[in-house]
C-alpha cells in the first residue's frame, strides 16, 4: 500500500505502508503543529496513568541530545582528516574511509565509536527520558546504534537495539554468526593516535595537537582466530543478528503480547522515514488495534500519523529536550 503525505512545507513524500492486516488506515496523515502546553500536559499524564510504556527512538533523540555528526564536535576529533580528504562529517567520513589503507580506516572508525558510543552525550536527555519512565513498566526499541539507552540506567533486558551496536565487531566470514566486544580496543587505538585522558577520564586530542591518523598494523582489529572483522552495523544482509539480538527481538515481542489490550503508551521519539517499518508503521498499527492505546510522536518537522489515530495521538512537532523537560 503507497501513499502520499503532503508537508506543511510544501513537500510530498510518498511512503509504502507495510501493516498489511490492519484495518481502518487510509491515506490521510494528520500533523502535529508546535508543542502546545496542553499537549505537553497530555503527554505527562499519558506517561503517568499508562500500564506500560514502548518507547520507540530513532536518530533524532541522539541527535537532540547533541550527538551532531558535524560542527564543531566533528572538528574537535576529525580536523586532520577534514583537512586531508575533505569530508565535513562523521556520516560522509566513513565512506571515504572505505578506500584507503586499514591502518588509516581504523584510525578514523577508533574515534567514531569512541565519541559516539564510549562518550556520554552532551545533553542529558537520555538521561531526563529514564528519570521519566524508570518507575514504569516499560520497553525500548531502537535504530541507534549508540547505547546510549543502556549508558543512562535503562534496563538491559528492556532493550532492543535492532540495528546494531557500534561497540560490536562481526567477522567478515557470514559463517561467524558471533560479536566481539570492541572497547579494549577503542582505548587502544585512541592512545595510538595519541589522544590523551583529560581529569574527568575522557580522551581529548594533545594540547600541541599533534594527532596519528594511522594505527601499527598490530592494532588492526580480528578476531581471537585471526579472522579480519566489520562494524556490527546494519548496511545489507551480511549483518549479524547474534544470540543476544534475538533474545532482546523475543523480549520485545513477549512484552507486546504480554500487554495486548491494556492501556498502552507507543512513545515515539525521534523517528525519521529511513526506516519507518521497524518503529513508525508498527507502532500505527498496534495502536490502531488496541483502543487503550495512545500514540505519541515526539519529532522536530516529522510528528504525523494517519487521521484514524488523530483522536489517540499526542504530536508534538518541537525541541524534543524541551518536552522532557
């Protein structure tokens, strides 16, 4: 099923609705138009009263907690290789990397992960959001690959990163269906480059900043065989799903089952169209068969939903750190 949305701003996207069983969806999307008090309030009290809370978060929560891929984040860790391949952020940077030789690559991916999943964000959003649901039943399902969730007190069993984790590697034989914890090796590579620890135990570049952008080829991560390794990131079918993912895709489903008919909160943060069938669609869907149910979507420029849900739906189109304030 297709359909277009046509934008406040004029834009019109047309987007493939993937809930095949669900009854009642048409074409029409209504949108959230600011971030009204009352609608704030709304959202408190949903948070407060529901009988669980699924909380799904896309990039713009980490975005919003100020996990930037460019600016002056981007030039604090990646000036000298700004300088010398011309990418300006961290997303374009790893496909310039692809082409160059793997002491370099490795250099450049040591400092991705470490800033962005070995680093706390500079805003306490997460934070703020645990300090919210903590006392709730509750579960996370996710697309950022950050930890972020679990770095701010969230439950582990709570969890569902469904596209990876940038403190795994995977082997590059598909037959290794394992991960490999990577932060023994980040710390390394960091201090091969010759970042160094700052008093509240953060790497930082050197006052002179003089920086290697290479690593000795014996830091080049593989596995305990030998075997060369990837990020455990999902960019096409190589992409493994080991046990702990399929533990946390069965807790999510149980959690949905176990509270099928109550009064649930699909609180949805930060989710953009790039992979709306993993969180957008399904929480439509679930909603739209449970009528307890309340939809909740927190996102700057991209709070909608289909006008079935509208008079089930919290949007809130806004500084997602203001409304968790």
């Amino acid at each position: 099923m297709n359909f277009s949305i046509k934008r406040p701003n004029g834009y019109t996207d047309t987007i493939e609705l993937g809930m095949r069983g669900v009854r009642g969806i048409s074409r029409r999307m209504a949108f959230g138009s600011g971030m009204t008090a009352a609608d704030i309030a709304r959202l408190k009290e949903e948070i407060e009263t529901a009988d669980a809370i699924v909380i799904g978060a896309g990039a713009g929560l980490s975005t919003a907690a100020g996990f930037e891929y460019s600016g002056e984040r981007f030039r604090k860790y990646f000036a000298d290789f700004e300088d010398r391949y011309g990418f300006h952020d961290m997303y374009s940077g790893g496909f310039y990397v692809m082409h160059v030789e793997p002491e370099v690559s490795w250099a450049y991916w040591a400092r991705n992960i470490y800033i962005n999943r070995y680093q706390d964000p500079p805003k306490p959003l997460y934070n703020q959001l645990y300090e919210l649901v903590k006392d709730k039943d509750y579960f996370v399902i996710t697309t950022n690959v950050d930890h972020q969730f679990q770095r701010a007190g969230f439950d582990k069993k709570r969890l569902f990163y469904t596209q990876g984790d940038y403190g795994l590697f995977q082997s590059t034989d598909p037959a290794d269906r394992q991960t490999y914890d990577n932060e023994e090796w980040v710390m390394a590579a960091m201090r091969a480059q010759g970042f160094v620890m700052n008093e509240d135990g953060v790497f930082v570049p050197p006052e002179d900043g003089s920086l290697k952008m290479f690593l000795p080829s014996e830091l080049i991560p593989h596995t305990p065989d030998g075997s060369p390794v990837n990020m455990n990131l999902r960019s096409d079918d190589t992409f493994v799903e080991d046990d702990g993912w399929h533990r946390a895709s069965a807790a999510y489903a149980d959690f949905l089952r176990r509270h099928d008919g109550l009064h649930v909160l699909y609180l949805e943060l930060g989710v953009g169209a790039n992979t709306p069938v993993i969180i957008k669609y399904p929480f439509w869907a679930l909603t739209m068969n449970n009528e307890k149910a309340v939809y909740a979507c927190v996102n700057y420029g991209e709070a909608y939903c289909p006008v079935e849900l509208e008079h089930r739906s919290i949007l809130l189109d806004g500084d997602m750190a203001k409304v968790l304030e």
